[in-house]
C-alpha cells in the first residue's frame, strides 16, 4: 500500500495539502494538533493569522497582484473530523495518521472515517495560498473547530473576527449543487417529578416494546414519514387503557437528533387481562404497519411477561399526563419552504423519553430555517408541556439560514459554474444545521454560498471522496474567485 496514494492527483496542491492533515489527529473537541499544524504551515507560508480563546484561526491572504481593491472574500471550513471505525480495528484517533486508500477513482480510508468532511474543504482553502494560478482579491481562511460535536467553533466566533462580506463554505459533499440554506435547531426538555404508589395485589408486570423502526436523522429524514417508537408507544398504551393498568417505567430514543427506533414501556396489569391485551396489540401492530407499509415495514410490537420486581408505580393521574403529553406533542413536519420545492422548512422531533431518579424527561427538538418559525413551533411544544405542568428548559439552540435566491455571491456562483461545465447547477438547501446560519448571525449582511466536491458514508468507516470532482470543485473554487475579483 503506497504511503500516499493522492500522489499525482489533480490538483497536486490540494491533495498533498489533504495529504498533510490527514497525517495530524484531529478529533473533534481533541483539535490541539491540528491548530499546530495549520500555525507552523501559516509561518512557512509566510501568511499572517490570527486565532481566537477557542482555537478558531482565520489567515490573510493577499491579493493577486493588481486586485487589491476586490472584495474580500472568506474561505471557511471546520478542521475537526468524525472519528468511527470498524469493528476491530485498532486505530487510535488520538494519535495515529488516517491510513488513505485509492479504490476505483475514490479515496478512501482503512477502515477508518477519512476526514474528507472537511479535510477536503479546508485543504482547498490552504491550496489557494500557493497556487500561483489562482486569481483573487484578499482572502480570508477560516477555519472553525468542533463543528460536528456543537458548531463550538462557530457558536464562539466573535463579531469582528472575520470582515470579509462574501464567504464561500466548502463543506457540502454533493457535486455540482450549491447550498444556499439550513435549518436552526433548538432543544425543548420536559421534567416530570413521578407521583408514586404502590402496585395492586395480584397484578404482574409486563413489557410493552416498540422495535424495529427505521429511525434516521431528525433534520434529513423527517419528510420520510418514517413512525417515532415513542408516538407509537404512546398510542400502543392508549388502546389498552380500559385495563386500569400501571406504568412503573417508560424509556425510547437515545439521542436529540434521531427520530426514535425503539421505546418500551414496563406496565402492571391482572393476569386474566394479558390474552386480551395481546389481541389488542396485534391488531394495533396490524394497522400501523398499513399505516407505515412504506416507510417502516418491520414495525413491530410486543407484549410478554418481564421480570421487573420494583413494586412502586406511577399513580393514575400521572400515568394518564404523561400519556396525554405524548399524544398531543406534535412531531413531524410543520412547514415546507415556499422558496425551494421539496424542502422541509420547519419541523419537530419527539425524540427521547426517559424514567430515572424519580424524574420522567422528555427531550424534543425543533428545527427552522426562519427563526421566527423556529420560535413559533417551539412555543407550541413549550405549550403542550406548561399545561401538563411540567418543568421545561430550552436550550440556547443555533440559528438558521435562510435561503436567498438573489444572493449576488449565489448567482455569480452560478454563472461561473455554467460557463465552466456548460450545464446548470442545482440549488438546494439543508434541513440540518450548517456552519454558516451561526457565521450569518454573527456577521450580519454576510453574503454566502456553500459547496464541494461528492463525498459519500460521511461520518462512517465507509466514507469516501470522489477524485474527479475534486478537481471540478477547485476549478469551480478558482473561477468564483477570479469572477469575483474582476467584478470589482
């Protein structure tokens, strides 16, 4: 196996700059080594840089000779990587180099995530600074930390850092599309204090299981209509609530960001009533698998005997509240954007559910690309909560970025691209958070367009870069900049 297999790619400089920060570990929330290796590369360069308490660099590249007077333009991307591997493998992403691989026009990694997400991007950024053939005006190059953990970096950028007006993401990983919008996020937990008794005489407990759900990402995957165990849940206990039966503890989902796959609920009810239970269930089972015969075909519910011991239970009252909670949080899309076809505007995820200490939580998450809709459907979920009287906290969240299909930067994009490969480009936006709705908050009148190069598995050993849309995505790169330095 060649030491580097990106030798004699093109553009040389890019993979080689690709080549060199992928030799350097750099975990998110772990960037010590990498923000030392971009300081040593920025003073051989010779190229002046600034970096803030967090570890955020931003360098300053001159202008080519004679544009001096162009617009400024920043160059951003995050320097921190996802850090899975294979089960088995041995690699230490504290301190060993990603072992690259070139498999049938892709680079790839052993096993490894590659960092492509968004080793590419911020290797493109640095390309720039000694490729004498590259026409420009002066140039930032921000490079962010902990985006995929928090967006730390660019949630702790202060106003002022960059004053560039035009900025040019390069953390997109679809070939010949320009993002031009994201989503915001934010977080609305609900706690309830359990209000407790004592099991009835002669009732046994029983576990109610929600599985086989296909789950996926809150943001991309909540216009699939794909079932949320803990709705599910939710329902599976209504159906049998003529039973008067207990609830002593109700667990689903596992993170804030996933549409949840599986939830369970541990019940107590008098033996005589299990048969008839089970054939409740089952025909419940059979109607939400018509429901979602699509989207979630292995849909399954159980109800079986368990080996819970704990006598203490929720009381009535507070089984039928938190019952009742479930139900009316809404859950799934809110709006779609009037602005790009197909795209969800707004949306929220019941996403976890958990019974500990005493304390019953429900976490949820809203997601907008407009923050006044962001706030409006938080506020409804805020609503359901208060009424249930539950003790709510709101996290700070992330703002969105709207789409703006006039952008001057977005259309100049656009025309640079058609006149490089003689086609259209697509225009898209994300219902995710990216970097640059925070950057666009904190740098108001920011003009800004996001794209890059095919990348597919991101986040996952099989991740993967597409070598020949690199180098279209530095030839798209370079012409923006020459435009926009002419265009001055």
């Amino acid at each position: 196996m060649s030491d580097n297999p990106t030798a004699g790619l093109k553009p040389e400089i890019l993979w080689q700059r690709f080549y060199e920060i992928s030799r350097v570990p750099r975990p998110s929330k772990k960037e010590g080594k990498i923000i030392e290796h971009m300081r040593s590369l920025l003073k051989e360069l010779n190229i002046s840089f600034k970096e803030d308490k967090v570890g955020n660099i931003v360098a300053f590249v001159p202008a080519t000779k004679g544009y001096e007077k162009a617009p400024t333009v920043v160059l951003q991307g995050h320097v921190d990587m996802v850090c899975e591997k294979n089960k088995g493998n041995k690699h230490d992403f504290d301190n060993d180099p990603i072992i690259l691989k070139k498999e049938n026009g892709w680079i790839t990694a052993d096993g490894t995530t590659l960092g492509s997400d968004n080793g590419i991007g911020v290797a493109a950024g640095l390309a720039v600074i000694s490729d004498k053939n590259v026409i420009h005006g002066p140039l930032e190059i921000l490079m962010t930390i902990d985006e995929e953990t928090g967006l730390t970096g660019a949630n702790n950028l202060e106003r002022g850092f960059i004053t560039g007006k035009i900025l040019l993401n390069l953390d997109s990983e679809e070939d010949g599309t320009f993002y031009v919008g994201c989503s915001g996020g934010l977080d609305t937990l609900a706690s309830f204090n359990i209000e407790n008794e004592i099991a009835a005489k002669g009732t046994e407990a029983y576990d109610l299981i929600v599985s086989g759900l296909k789950g996926g990402h809150s943001g991309l995957d909540i216009n699939t209509n794909r079932a949320n165990a803990i709705k599910i849940l939710a329902r599976a206990l209504k159906a049998i609530e003529k039973f008067n039966y207990s609830v002593a503890k109700i667990e689903g989902g596992s993170k804030r960001n996933a549409i949840p796959r599986e939830a369970e609920a541990v019940v107590l009810i008098a033996p005589k009533d299990e048969k008839e239970i089970v054939k409740i269930i089952n025909e419940l089972q059979a109607n939400l698998l018509n429901e979602f015969k699509t989207s979630d075909s292995g849909l399954k519910l159980e109800f079986k005997k368990s080996d819970y011991k704990s006598d203490k239970i929720f009381n009535h009252s507070f089984t039928k509240n938190i019952l009742n909670t479930l139900l009316a949080l809404p859950h799934g899309v809110i709006a779609m954007s009037q602005d790009i076809p197909n795209l969800v505007e707004t949306s929220t995820n019941v996403a976890t559910i958990f019974t500990n200490d005493g304390v019953v939580t429900i976490g949820t998450s809203q997601r907008s690309s407009i923050e006044s809709a962001k706030c409006y459907v938080a506020n409804s979920v805020t609503a359901v909560f208060n009424l249930a009287g539950a003790k709510i906290e709101t996290g700070d969240g992330y703002p969105g970025w709207k789409p703006d299909l006039d952008s001057k930067i977005l259309n100049l994009s656009k025309k640079v691209y058609e006149d490089i490969f003689k086609k259209e480009p697509e225009i898209k936006a994300i219902h995710a958070g990216l970097e640059c709705g925070i950057l666009g908050d904190k740098e108001p009148g920011l003009d800004m367009v996001s794209f890059g190069p095919t990348i597919e598995g991101a986040h996952s050993p099989d991740e993967r870069v597409n070598i020949e849309t690199v180098e279209k995505f530095y030839r798209l790169l370079k012409g923006i900049l020459k435009k926009v330095a002419e265009s001055n």
